[in-house]
C-alpha cells in the first residue's frame, strides 16, 4: 500500500503546512510505514501518509473559476487547474507531476497552502 501514499520526504512538509493528520497510513518517527490495522496508535512524532482519496478531499474542486483536473500520461500524473469556457486548456494555480498520483496531488496542495488558496 506504500505504493498508494505520499513518500516520507513530502509527509513531513504535509505535516508542517497543517494538513490534517487522521489519515489511515503513516510512518513513524523512525521512517517505517504504518497502517491502523498493524497499530492503532498514532505517535508522538509520527508524519501522516495520505492516499490520493485524502488529499483530494482537501483539494478546492475550483479556484476562480478555474477547474481541478488529474490527467494521465505514459509515465507519470499530472495535476493541474484548468479554464475550459474558452476551449483552450489555459492551466492555472500549479501544475505538478509525479509518478505516484498521491505526491503529485500533495505537492499541489503544499502549492495552494504557500499561496494561500488553502487557509
């Protein structure tokens, strides 16, 4: 399930920016991966894991009239805010990608929260 969370790297900077930290997966302070079903305590020090799910709870669907859209590449997911009343694909307020679909969207998110999209 590692596969499907955030790397350790981008918890911690989760972690700092406030987002929330009651999410199933994590790591402990130690770096090793954790699920509530191998132990249900949450530790002092320990950095959340979200999935995709949970980031994209978190995510505004739209900022200004600008749409949240995930695509796919071959390689990779990119994740982006897009204006389509024009017909043009104008992208606005981030545009990351990442293999793993969870760090693509938590790095957007870390984007919103300095820009102060996400309060």
């Amino acid at each position: 399930m590692k596969e499907y969370c955030v790397d350790l790297e981008i918890a911690k900077k989760l972690k700092i920016n406030g987002f929330p930290q009651d999410t199933f997966f994590w790591y402990n302070k130690e770096g090793y991966f954790k699920s509530r079903f191998t132990n249900n305590l949450f530790r002092k020090g320990s950095f959340s894991a979200p999935t995709s799910d949970e980031i994209l709870k978190e995510l505004p669907h739209e900022i200004n009239g600008f749409i949240f859209r995930i695509e796919r590449t071959k390689t990779e997911f990119v994740t982006g805010y897009f204006e389509l009343s024009h017909g043009d694909d104008e992208v606005r307020f981030g545009y990351f990608y990442n293999k793993n679909l969870s760090n693509a969207l938590a790095k957007h998110w870390l984007y919103l929260k300095k820009e102060g999209y996400i309060k």
